[in-house]
C-alpha cells in the first residue's frame, strides 16, 4: 500500500517539481561551497609558497653578508624573540651534507635524511616530504649560493590543513540546514507554483458535479497561469451563454411551436371526417403544407442564427454593390407598401462597394424592410440611407411605424420574441435576431432606437475591406 502511494506521489507534476527545485538548488549550493574550498586551498598554497620564497631569499641575503656564523647568529636571535614565522631551514656543504638544521617544535616528524640524496635545482622546484606519522607535508624550497653552499627554506602544511579541515567541517554543519532548505522550499514553489492548475482542477470537478457557476480564481499577476485561468473563465462564460440562450430558444421553440402544430392537427382531425369533401380535403392539405413551410422556415432561420452566433456560418464573401442591392430590396417590398400607401425611400451614392456575402445582406434588408413596413400604419414613410464613414459603412433604416417601449427594445433582438402589439401581425419573432447575428458575422454591429408611436430607426455597422472601394475584374 506504502509502495502504491509513493509510485502515484511520483507521477505527480508537484513531486516532480519540487524535487527538480530542491535538486538544482543544493546542488548549486554544493558547487559554489566546491569552488570556495578550491579557491581557498589555491590562496593559502600560493601564500605558503610567497612565504617560502621570500623567506629563502632573505636568508640567501643575510648569509652572503655576513656568512654562516652571522645567519646562525640572527636564527637563534629571532627563534628566542619569536619575531618570524616558524619556518624549516637547513643549510647544507656544496656535498650537500647538513651543517645546520632548524625544524620547530610544534611541527610533525618529518624524516629529512632524504634531503642529503635529493639535488637541488632551483627555487621554483618544491621538495615536498611527508610526515611520518600524520597528513601533514613540509613543502621545501632552496637555492645553491655562490659559495656552493646550500641553503633551503620549507614550511609545514600543518597550518594550512587546519583551515581548510575546519572550513569543511563548517560547510558540513551549513549543508544539513541548506538541505532542509532546499526541500522545503522546493515544495513550497512547487505548490504555489501550481496553485492554479490546482484551482483549475477543482472548477472543472466542480463544473463535472454540476455547479456550472464554478470559476478559477484570477490573481491579476499577469502570468501565463493567470492568463490561463483568465481564458478558462472566458471560456466558462461563453459556454455559460450558449448554454442559456440553447435554454431560452427551445423554450420560445417549444411555445411557439405548439400553435402551429395544434392547427396542423386540427386541420388533419378535420380532414379525416367522413363526410368531408375532395375539395375541403386538397384545402386542408394546402393548409398543412402552409403551416410545415412555416416551421421549415423557423428551424433553418434559427440554425442560421445559431451557426452565426458561433462563428460557423460560412460567409462567400465577394463585391457587393450596396446601392443595387437596396434598390432590389426595396422593389422586392414595393407593392407591398403600395397597398398600405408608404413611402419607401433610398437615399445612397451612385455606387457603394463593399465585401460581404450578398444573399445573407440581401436577407437582412429584406427582414428589416419586411417589419418597417408591416408596422407602419397606412400613408407612414420608411427611409433607407447608406453612406461610407471611417472605413465603415452605415446603412440606416428609419420607419414612422408603432415603435416600441424601451423593454421592448431591449428584448427585440431575442430569439422568438414577439411584443403584444405585433402578436397580431404575422411573423416568427427571428428577424431582428437573424440581422444582428449575420452582422455580426460580417464584423460590423447594429443599433437600434424606438418609441412608441414615433417609429424606429436601424443603423447597421459593417467595415468596409480597404480592397473593396472598387469592384473586383
């Protein structure tokens, strides 16, 4: 059981983590403590060896001025004084046979009998004689002055040893410290580290249990993490969106699918009626057809809508003259306006270009020419302007119709709703909803104002594409 915790810790991003943190830090630690010890031991030999050589060459010195008795003279002066360093001296025939020798006392046992069989060549060379019953090594260097007389300088490492043993004992006594260091800050970034991902984690479990409200907390850092739990939450709340608005449209599909169907069926219950003639009977199948065409057309126009809202509505996109197209829109609705006496007006230059995809622009006029017109009361007017402003251009649609009151406004571009005053005109409620999804679809935005009784007014936003000033060959 012990063996399966530690195998699932391992394959842990947390475990991996920290233990790489921890790793790299002591590690780094060791290094840095590596190359002190090495620069120190280099420092303390080179002095050493300063000390040595300086030292041979002022005995060298002393001697030539005042021979072997007077060196002899000023060794036992300083040794009684103690005014130098203790260092090894010897002083050999030109045989190279010992006629004086010092060694301090504190000093380890060397054997220096060798030194009689090992020649001297020149003070650069050390001569380096172990102790016989410790570590320690007396480093020696000499010279041969002119006399022939050999004289050499040596110093015990005893000293040196010391300090570097009592600095490896000290880094020894820093590493337990910088070990638990190490550990515990490796998994205390670790953790905090991952912090998010953990807070990930637990929204998509809560998400999973159903709490779809569930949301990463944002750190305002400015990180990757927090740009990730930013885009997440994002992307929560847009899913949170097509969730209600999926909510809200089969629930508007579900009441307004009721009348059609009940008049479908009781159009059939009364076709099936014995005494029904051949021609009552064509007629109720002509009715049935009517109201199926019906529901064709709100299903494909709310999975326009939809295919829209989620950027998936494929848009062929090519040179379109607007001001064609709204000719063309407004003759498609002129006998129309004909009958309820309205003025339907264009207002627009001799040619306007523009990229977009011309059957779903043509759809949008048309939705907004169709209401304009329906609720505009007998002898009312409806004006239509395009004009290019800013890289945008801007068609505006303004009727004299009913209006509509400020909540009705803002409801207007929902999916399959219908105010109290238009429930008696004939419609499915998906026009406005159809235009601003196409617009939008086309990277432009739509706007509206209304009152009752005064009329509304439609401005639709679409960037113009800096190639489509003209039309393409």
């Amino acid at each position: 059981m012990f063996s399966g915790v530690l195998d699932a810790l391992r394959k842990t991003i947390s475990f991996q983590l920290a233990l790489w943190y921890s790793a790299f830090f002591i590690l780094s630690t060791v290094s840095l403590f590596a190359l002190a010890y090495f620069l120190l031991a280099s420092t303390l030999r080179q002095d050493d060896r300063g000390d040595i050589e300086q030292r041979l060459h002022q005995l060298a010195a002393q001697y030539q001025a005042t021979d072997l008795a007077g060196l002899r003279k000023e060794l036992a002066l300083e040794t009684r004084l103690h005014k130098s360093k203790p260092f090894f001296i010897r002083i050999a025939g030109p045989h190279n046979t010992t006629v004086f020798l010092q060694i301090p006392d504190q000093w380890a046992a060397f054997d220096v009998s060798g030194l009689e069989r090992t020649p001297v060549v020149d003070t650069r060379t050390l001569i380096r004689l172990p102790a016989k019953d410790d570590e320690a090594v007396l480093e020696i260097a000499g010279t041969r002055l002119p006399d022939g007389t050999i004289l050499q300088i040596g110093k015990s490492t005893e000293q040196r040893d010391s300090i570097l043993e009592s600095f490896g004992w000290i880094v020894a006594g820093v590493m337990i410290p910088i070990f638990l260091v190490g550990v515990v800050g490796g998994v205390f970034l670790a953790r905090r580290s991952l912090q998010p991902i953990r807070q990930l984690i637990a929204a998509v479990h809560a998400i999973e249990a159903g709490s779809m409200e569930a949301r990463v907390p944002v750190r305002e850092t400015g990180d990757e993490l927090d740009e990730l739990g930013k885009l997440f939450n994002g992307m929560l709340n847009r899913i949170a969106t097509l969730i209600r608005g999926m909510r809200n449209a089969l629930d508007n599909v579900a009441h307004d699918l009721r009348t059609p169907v009940a008049r479908i069926r009781g159009i059939a219950e009364l076709a099936l009626r014995p005494e029904g003639a051949p021609d009552r009977l064509q007629e109720a199948l002509a009715d049935c057809v009517e109201e199926s065409d019906q529901l064709l057309q709100m299903l494909n126009t709310l999975m326009d809508i939809s295919e829209a809202e989620t950027g998936t509505l494929r848009l062929h996109l090519e040179p379109v003259d607007m001001t064609k197209l709204l000719a063309d829109a407004v003759d498609l609705y002129q006998l129309v306006a004909e009958e309820k006496a309205i003025t339907v007006s264009v207002t627009a230059p001799q040619q306007l270009w523009l990229t977009a995809d011309r059957n779903r622009l043509r759809q949008v006029m048309a939705n907004l020419l169709d209401n304009a017109i329906k609720y505009t009361s007998e002898g009312g007017r409806v004006e239509v302007q395009a004009f290019s402003a800013q890289n945008m251009m801007v068609i505006r649609v303004a009727d004299t119709g009913i209006g509509m009151t400020p909540d009705e406004l803002s409801k207007s571009w929902d999916r399959l709703y219908r105010g109290d005053r238009s429930r008696s005109q004939r419609g499915l409620g998906l026009g406005l909803s159809l235009v601003k999804a196409v617009v939008e679809a086309h990277k432009g935005h739509v706007e509206a104002s209304s009152s009752p009784a005064t009329g509304s007014v439609f401005t639709l936003m679409l960037p113009v594409a800096p190639s489509s000033e003209s039309p393409l060959p």
